[in-house]
C-alpha cells in the first residue's frame, strides 16, 4: 500500500467535503481512512483522499477522491497484446 502525501506539484492538498473542498494549508498530507477499511496489495492512494468506514480497496487500484462508508474499489483492466514492430533489428 502506498499513501502518497505530497502531490506531484508540491502545492496545498485540500479535502473533499460533501460539495465542498477543505483547504488543509499543508503541503504534506495523506488521507483520512475510517474504521475497519481495508486496503489491498500496492493499491497507491492519493493526497487529500478520504475513505469512509467498512470500505475495501482492490489491489493495484489507483485511488483519489471520497469513498462512501461500506464501498468497494475494484480496478478493471484490459489487457492488449500486441507484435513487436522491431523485432529481428
């Protein structure tokens, strides 16, 4: 699991708040995780995220935003295999 806590940019990290966004004054800040949420294998989750009570977040899920209490998080991939154009150079 990777809880990033600095955005890219180094600029001020606010939180989603109903409709609103809260800002922290701080460059450094995590997430908020409520009880009893789970989070799985290398799932990354954002600055400023908020993730409610009774939540489970699925390996390799990429997260940011507000997770409603009792949500799961799954990611869904497609995979697309392709030739190699320079092969045999």
């Amino acid at each position: 699991v990777i809880l990033s806590n600095v955005k890219l940019d180094h600029s001020e990290i606010s939180v989603a708040a109903s409709d609103t966004l809260i800002a922290t004054g701080l460059t450094k800040f995590g997430a908020i995780v409520g009880d009893r949420t789970e989070i799985g294998c290398n799932a990354v989750i954002n600055p400023g995220s908020v993730l409610g009570r009774d939540c489970l977040v699925y390996p390799n899920v990429n997260f940011r935003g507000v997770l409603p209490d009792g949500s799961v998080v799954k990611l869904r991939q497609e995979f697309q295999i392709l030739e190699r154009r320079d092969r045999g150079k």
